[in-house]
C-alpha cells in the first residue's frame, strides 16, 4: 500500500481517477471531472497542468505524445502502476473514512 503520499487533494484524487479509466487528453480529463461531480469541480487549465506535472515527476502518470501529423500534437495521460497504487491506497483511506463516519451516524441516530 502506497499511503506516504496521502490524503491525496480532491483535484489530484480526481485527475487521478480519470486517467484510471483510459489514456486521455488534458481536455478530457477536465470534462470528467465536470461530469463526475455534477459542475461542482471545474478544473482551470492552470490548476490542471499544475497537477499533471506534479503527477509526472512522481511517477504517477506517463505521457503519450499521439497524432504527431497534425500541427498541435496531442498529449495523452495514462496512470502509471505507482499511480494506479497511491489511487488504491487513497480510495481505501476514504473507504475506511466512509465507514467510520456511517457507524457513527448510526449510533447518534440511536442515541
């Protein structure tokens, strides 16, 4: 388990689960992170990029330089196994924050 890197933020958390999916642009990643917290995350190209450099110098993500034909090359991002690993490890952390928090709903709901 990969746990000295966390709590990861919410924007890298996101980026993160993202990129998990499948090999994807900057664009992309900007546009599931809009859909997947209803409008709520929008993520500037600043604070993406930010991010996405972050991740590369960790080791976390790689990038694939795709359609070299085309003037403005695109760049995907794809998760790498130590990221894929500090992603696992941040979604077991708020997996077990889940559960504490239900148990003590619970009992106060009891109570």
């Amino acid at each position: 388990m990969d746990d000295k890197n966390l709590p990861l933020t919410e924007t890298t958390f996101l980026i993160l689960v993202s990129i998990a999916k499948r090999p994807i642009h900057g664009y992309g990643i900007i546009n599931d992170v809009m859909a997947v917290t209803d409008g709520r995350v929008e993520l500037s190209a600043g604070t993406l990029y930010g991010a996405l450099k972050r991740m590369l110098e960790n080791g976390w993500i790689v990038r694939d330089e795709v359609d070299r034909k085309k003037p403005r090359e695109r760049i995907e991002y794809r998760i790498s196994r130590k990221g894929r690993s500090v992603l696992n490890a941040e979604i077991a952390r708020l997996e077990s924050i889940l559960q504490v928090s239900q148990d003590l709903a619970s009992v106060a709901r009891e109570g």
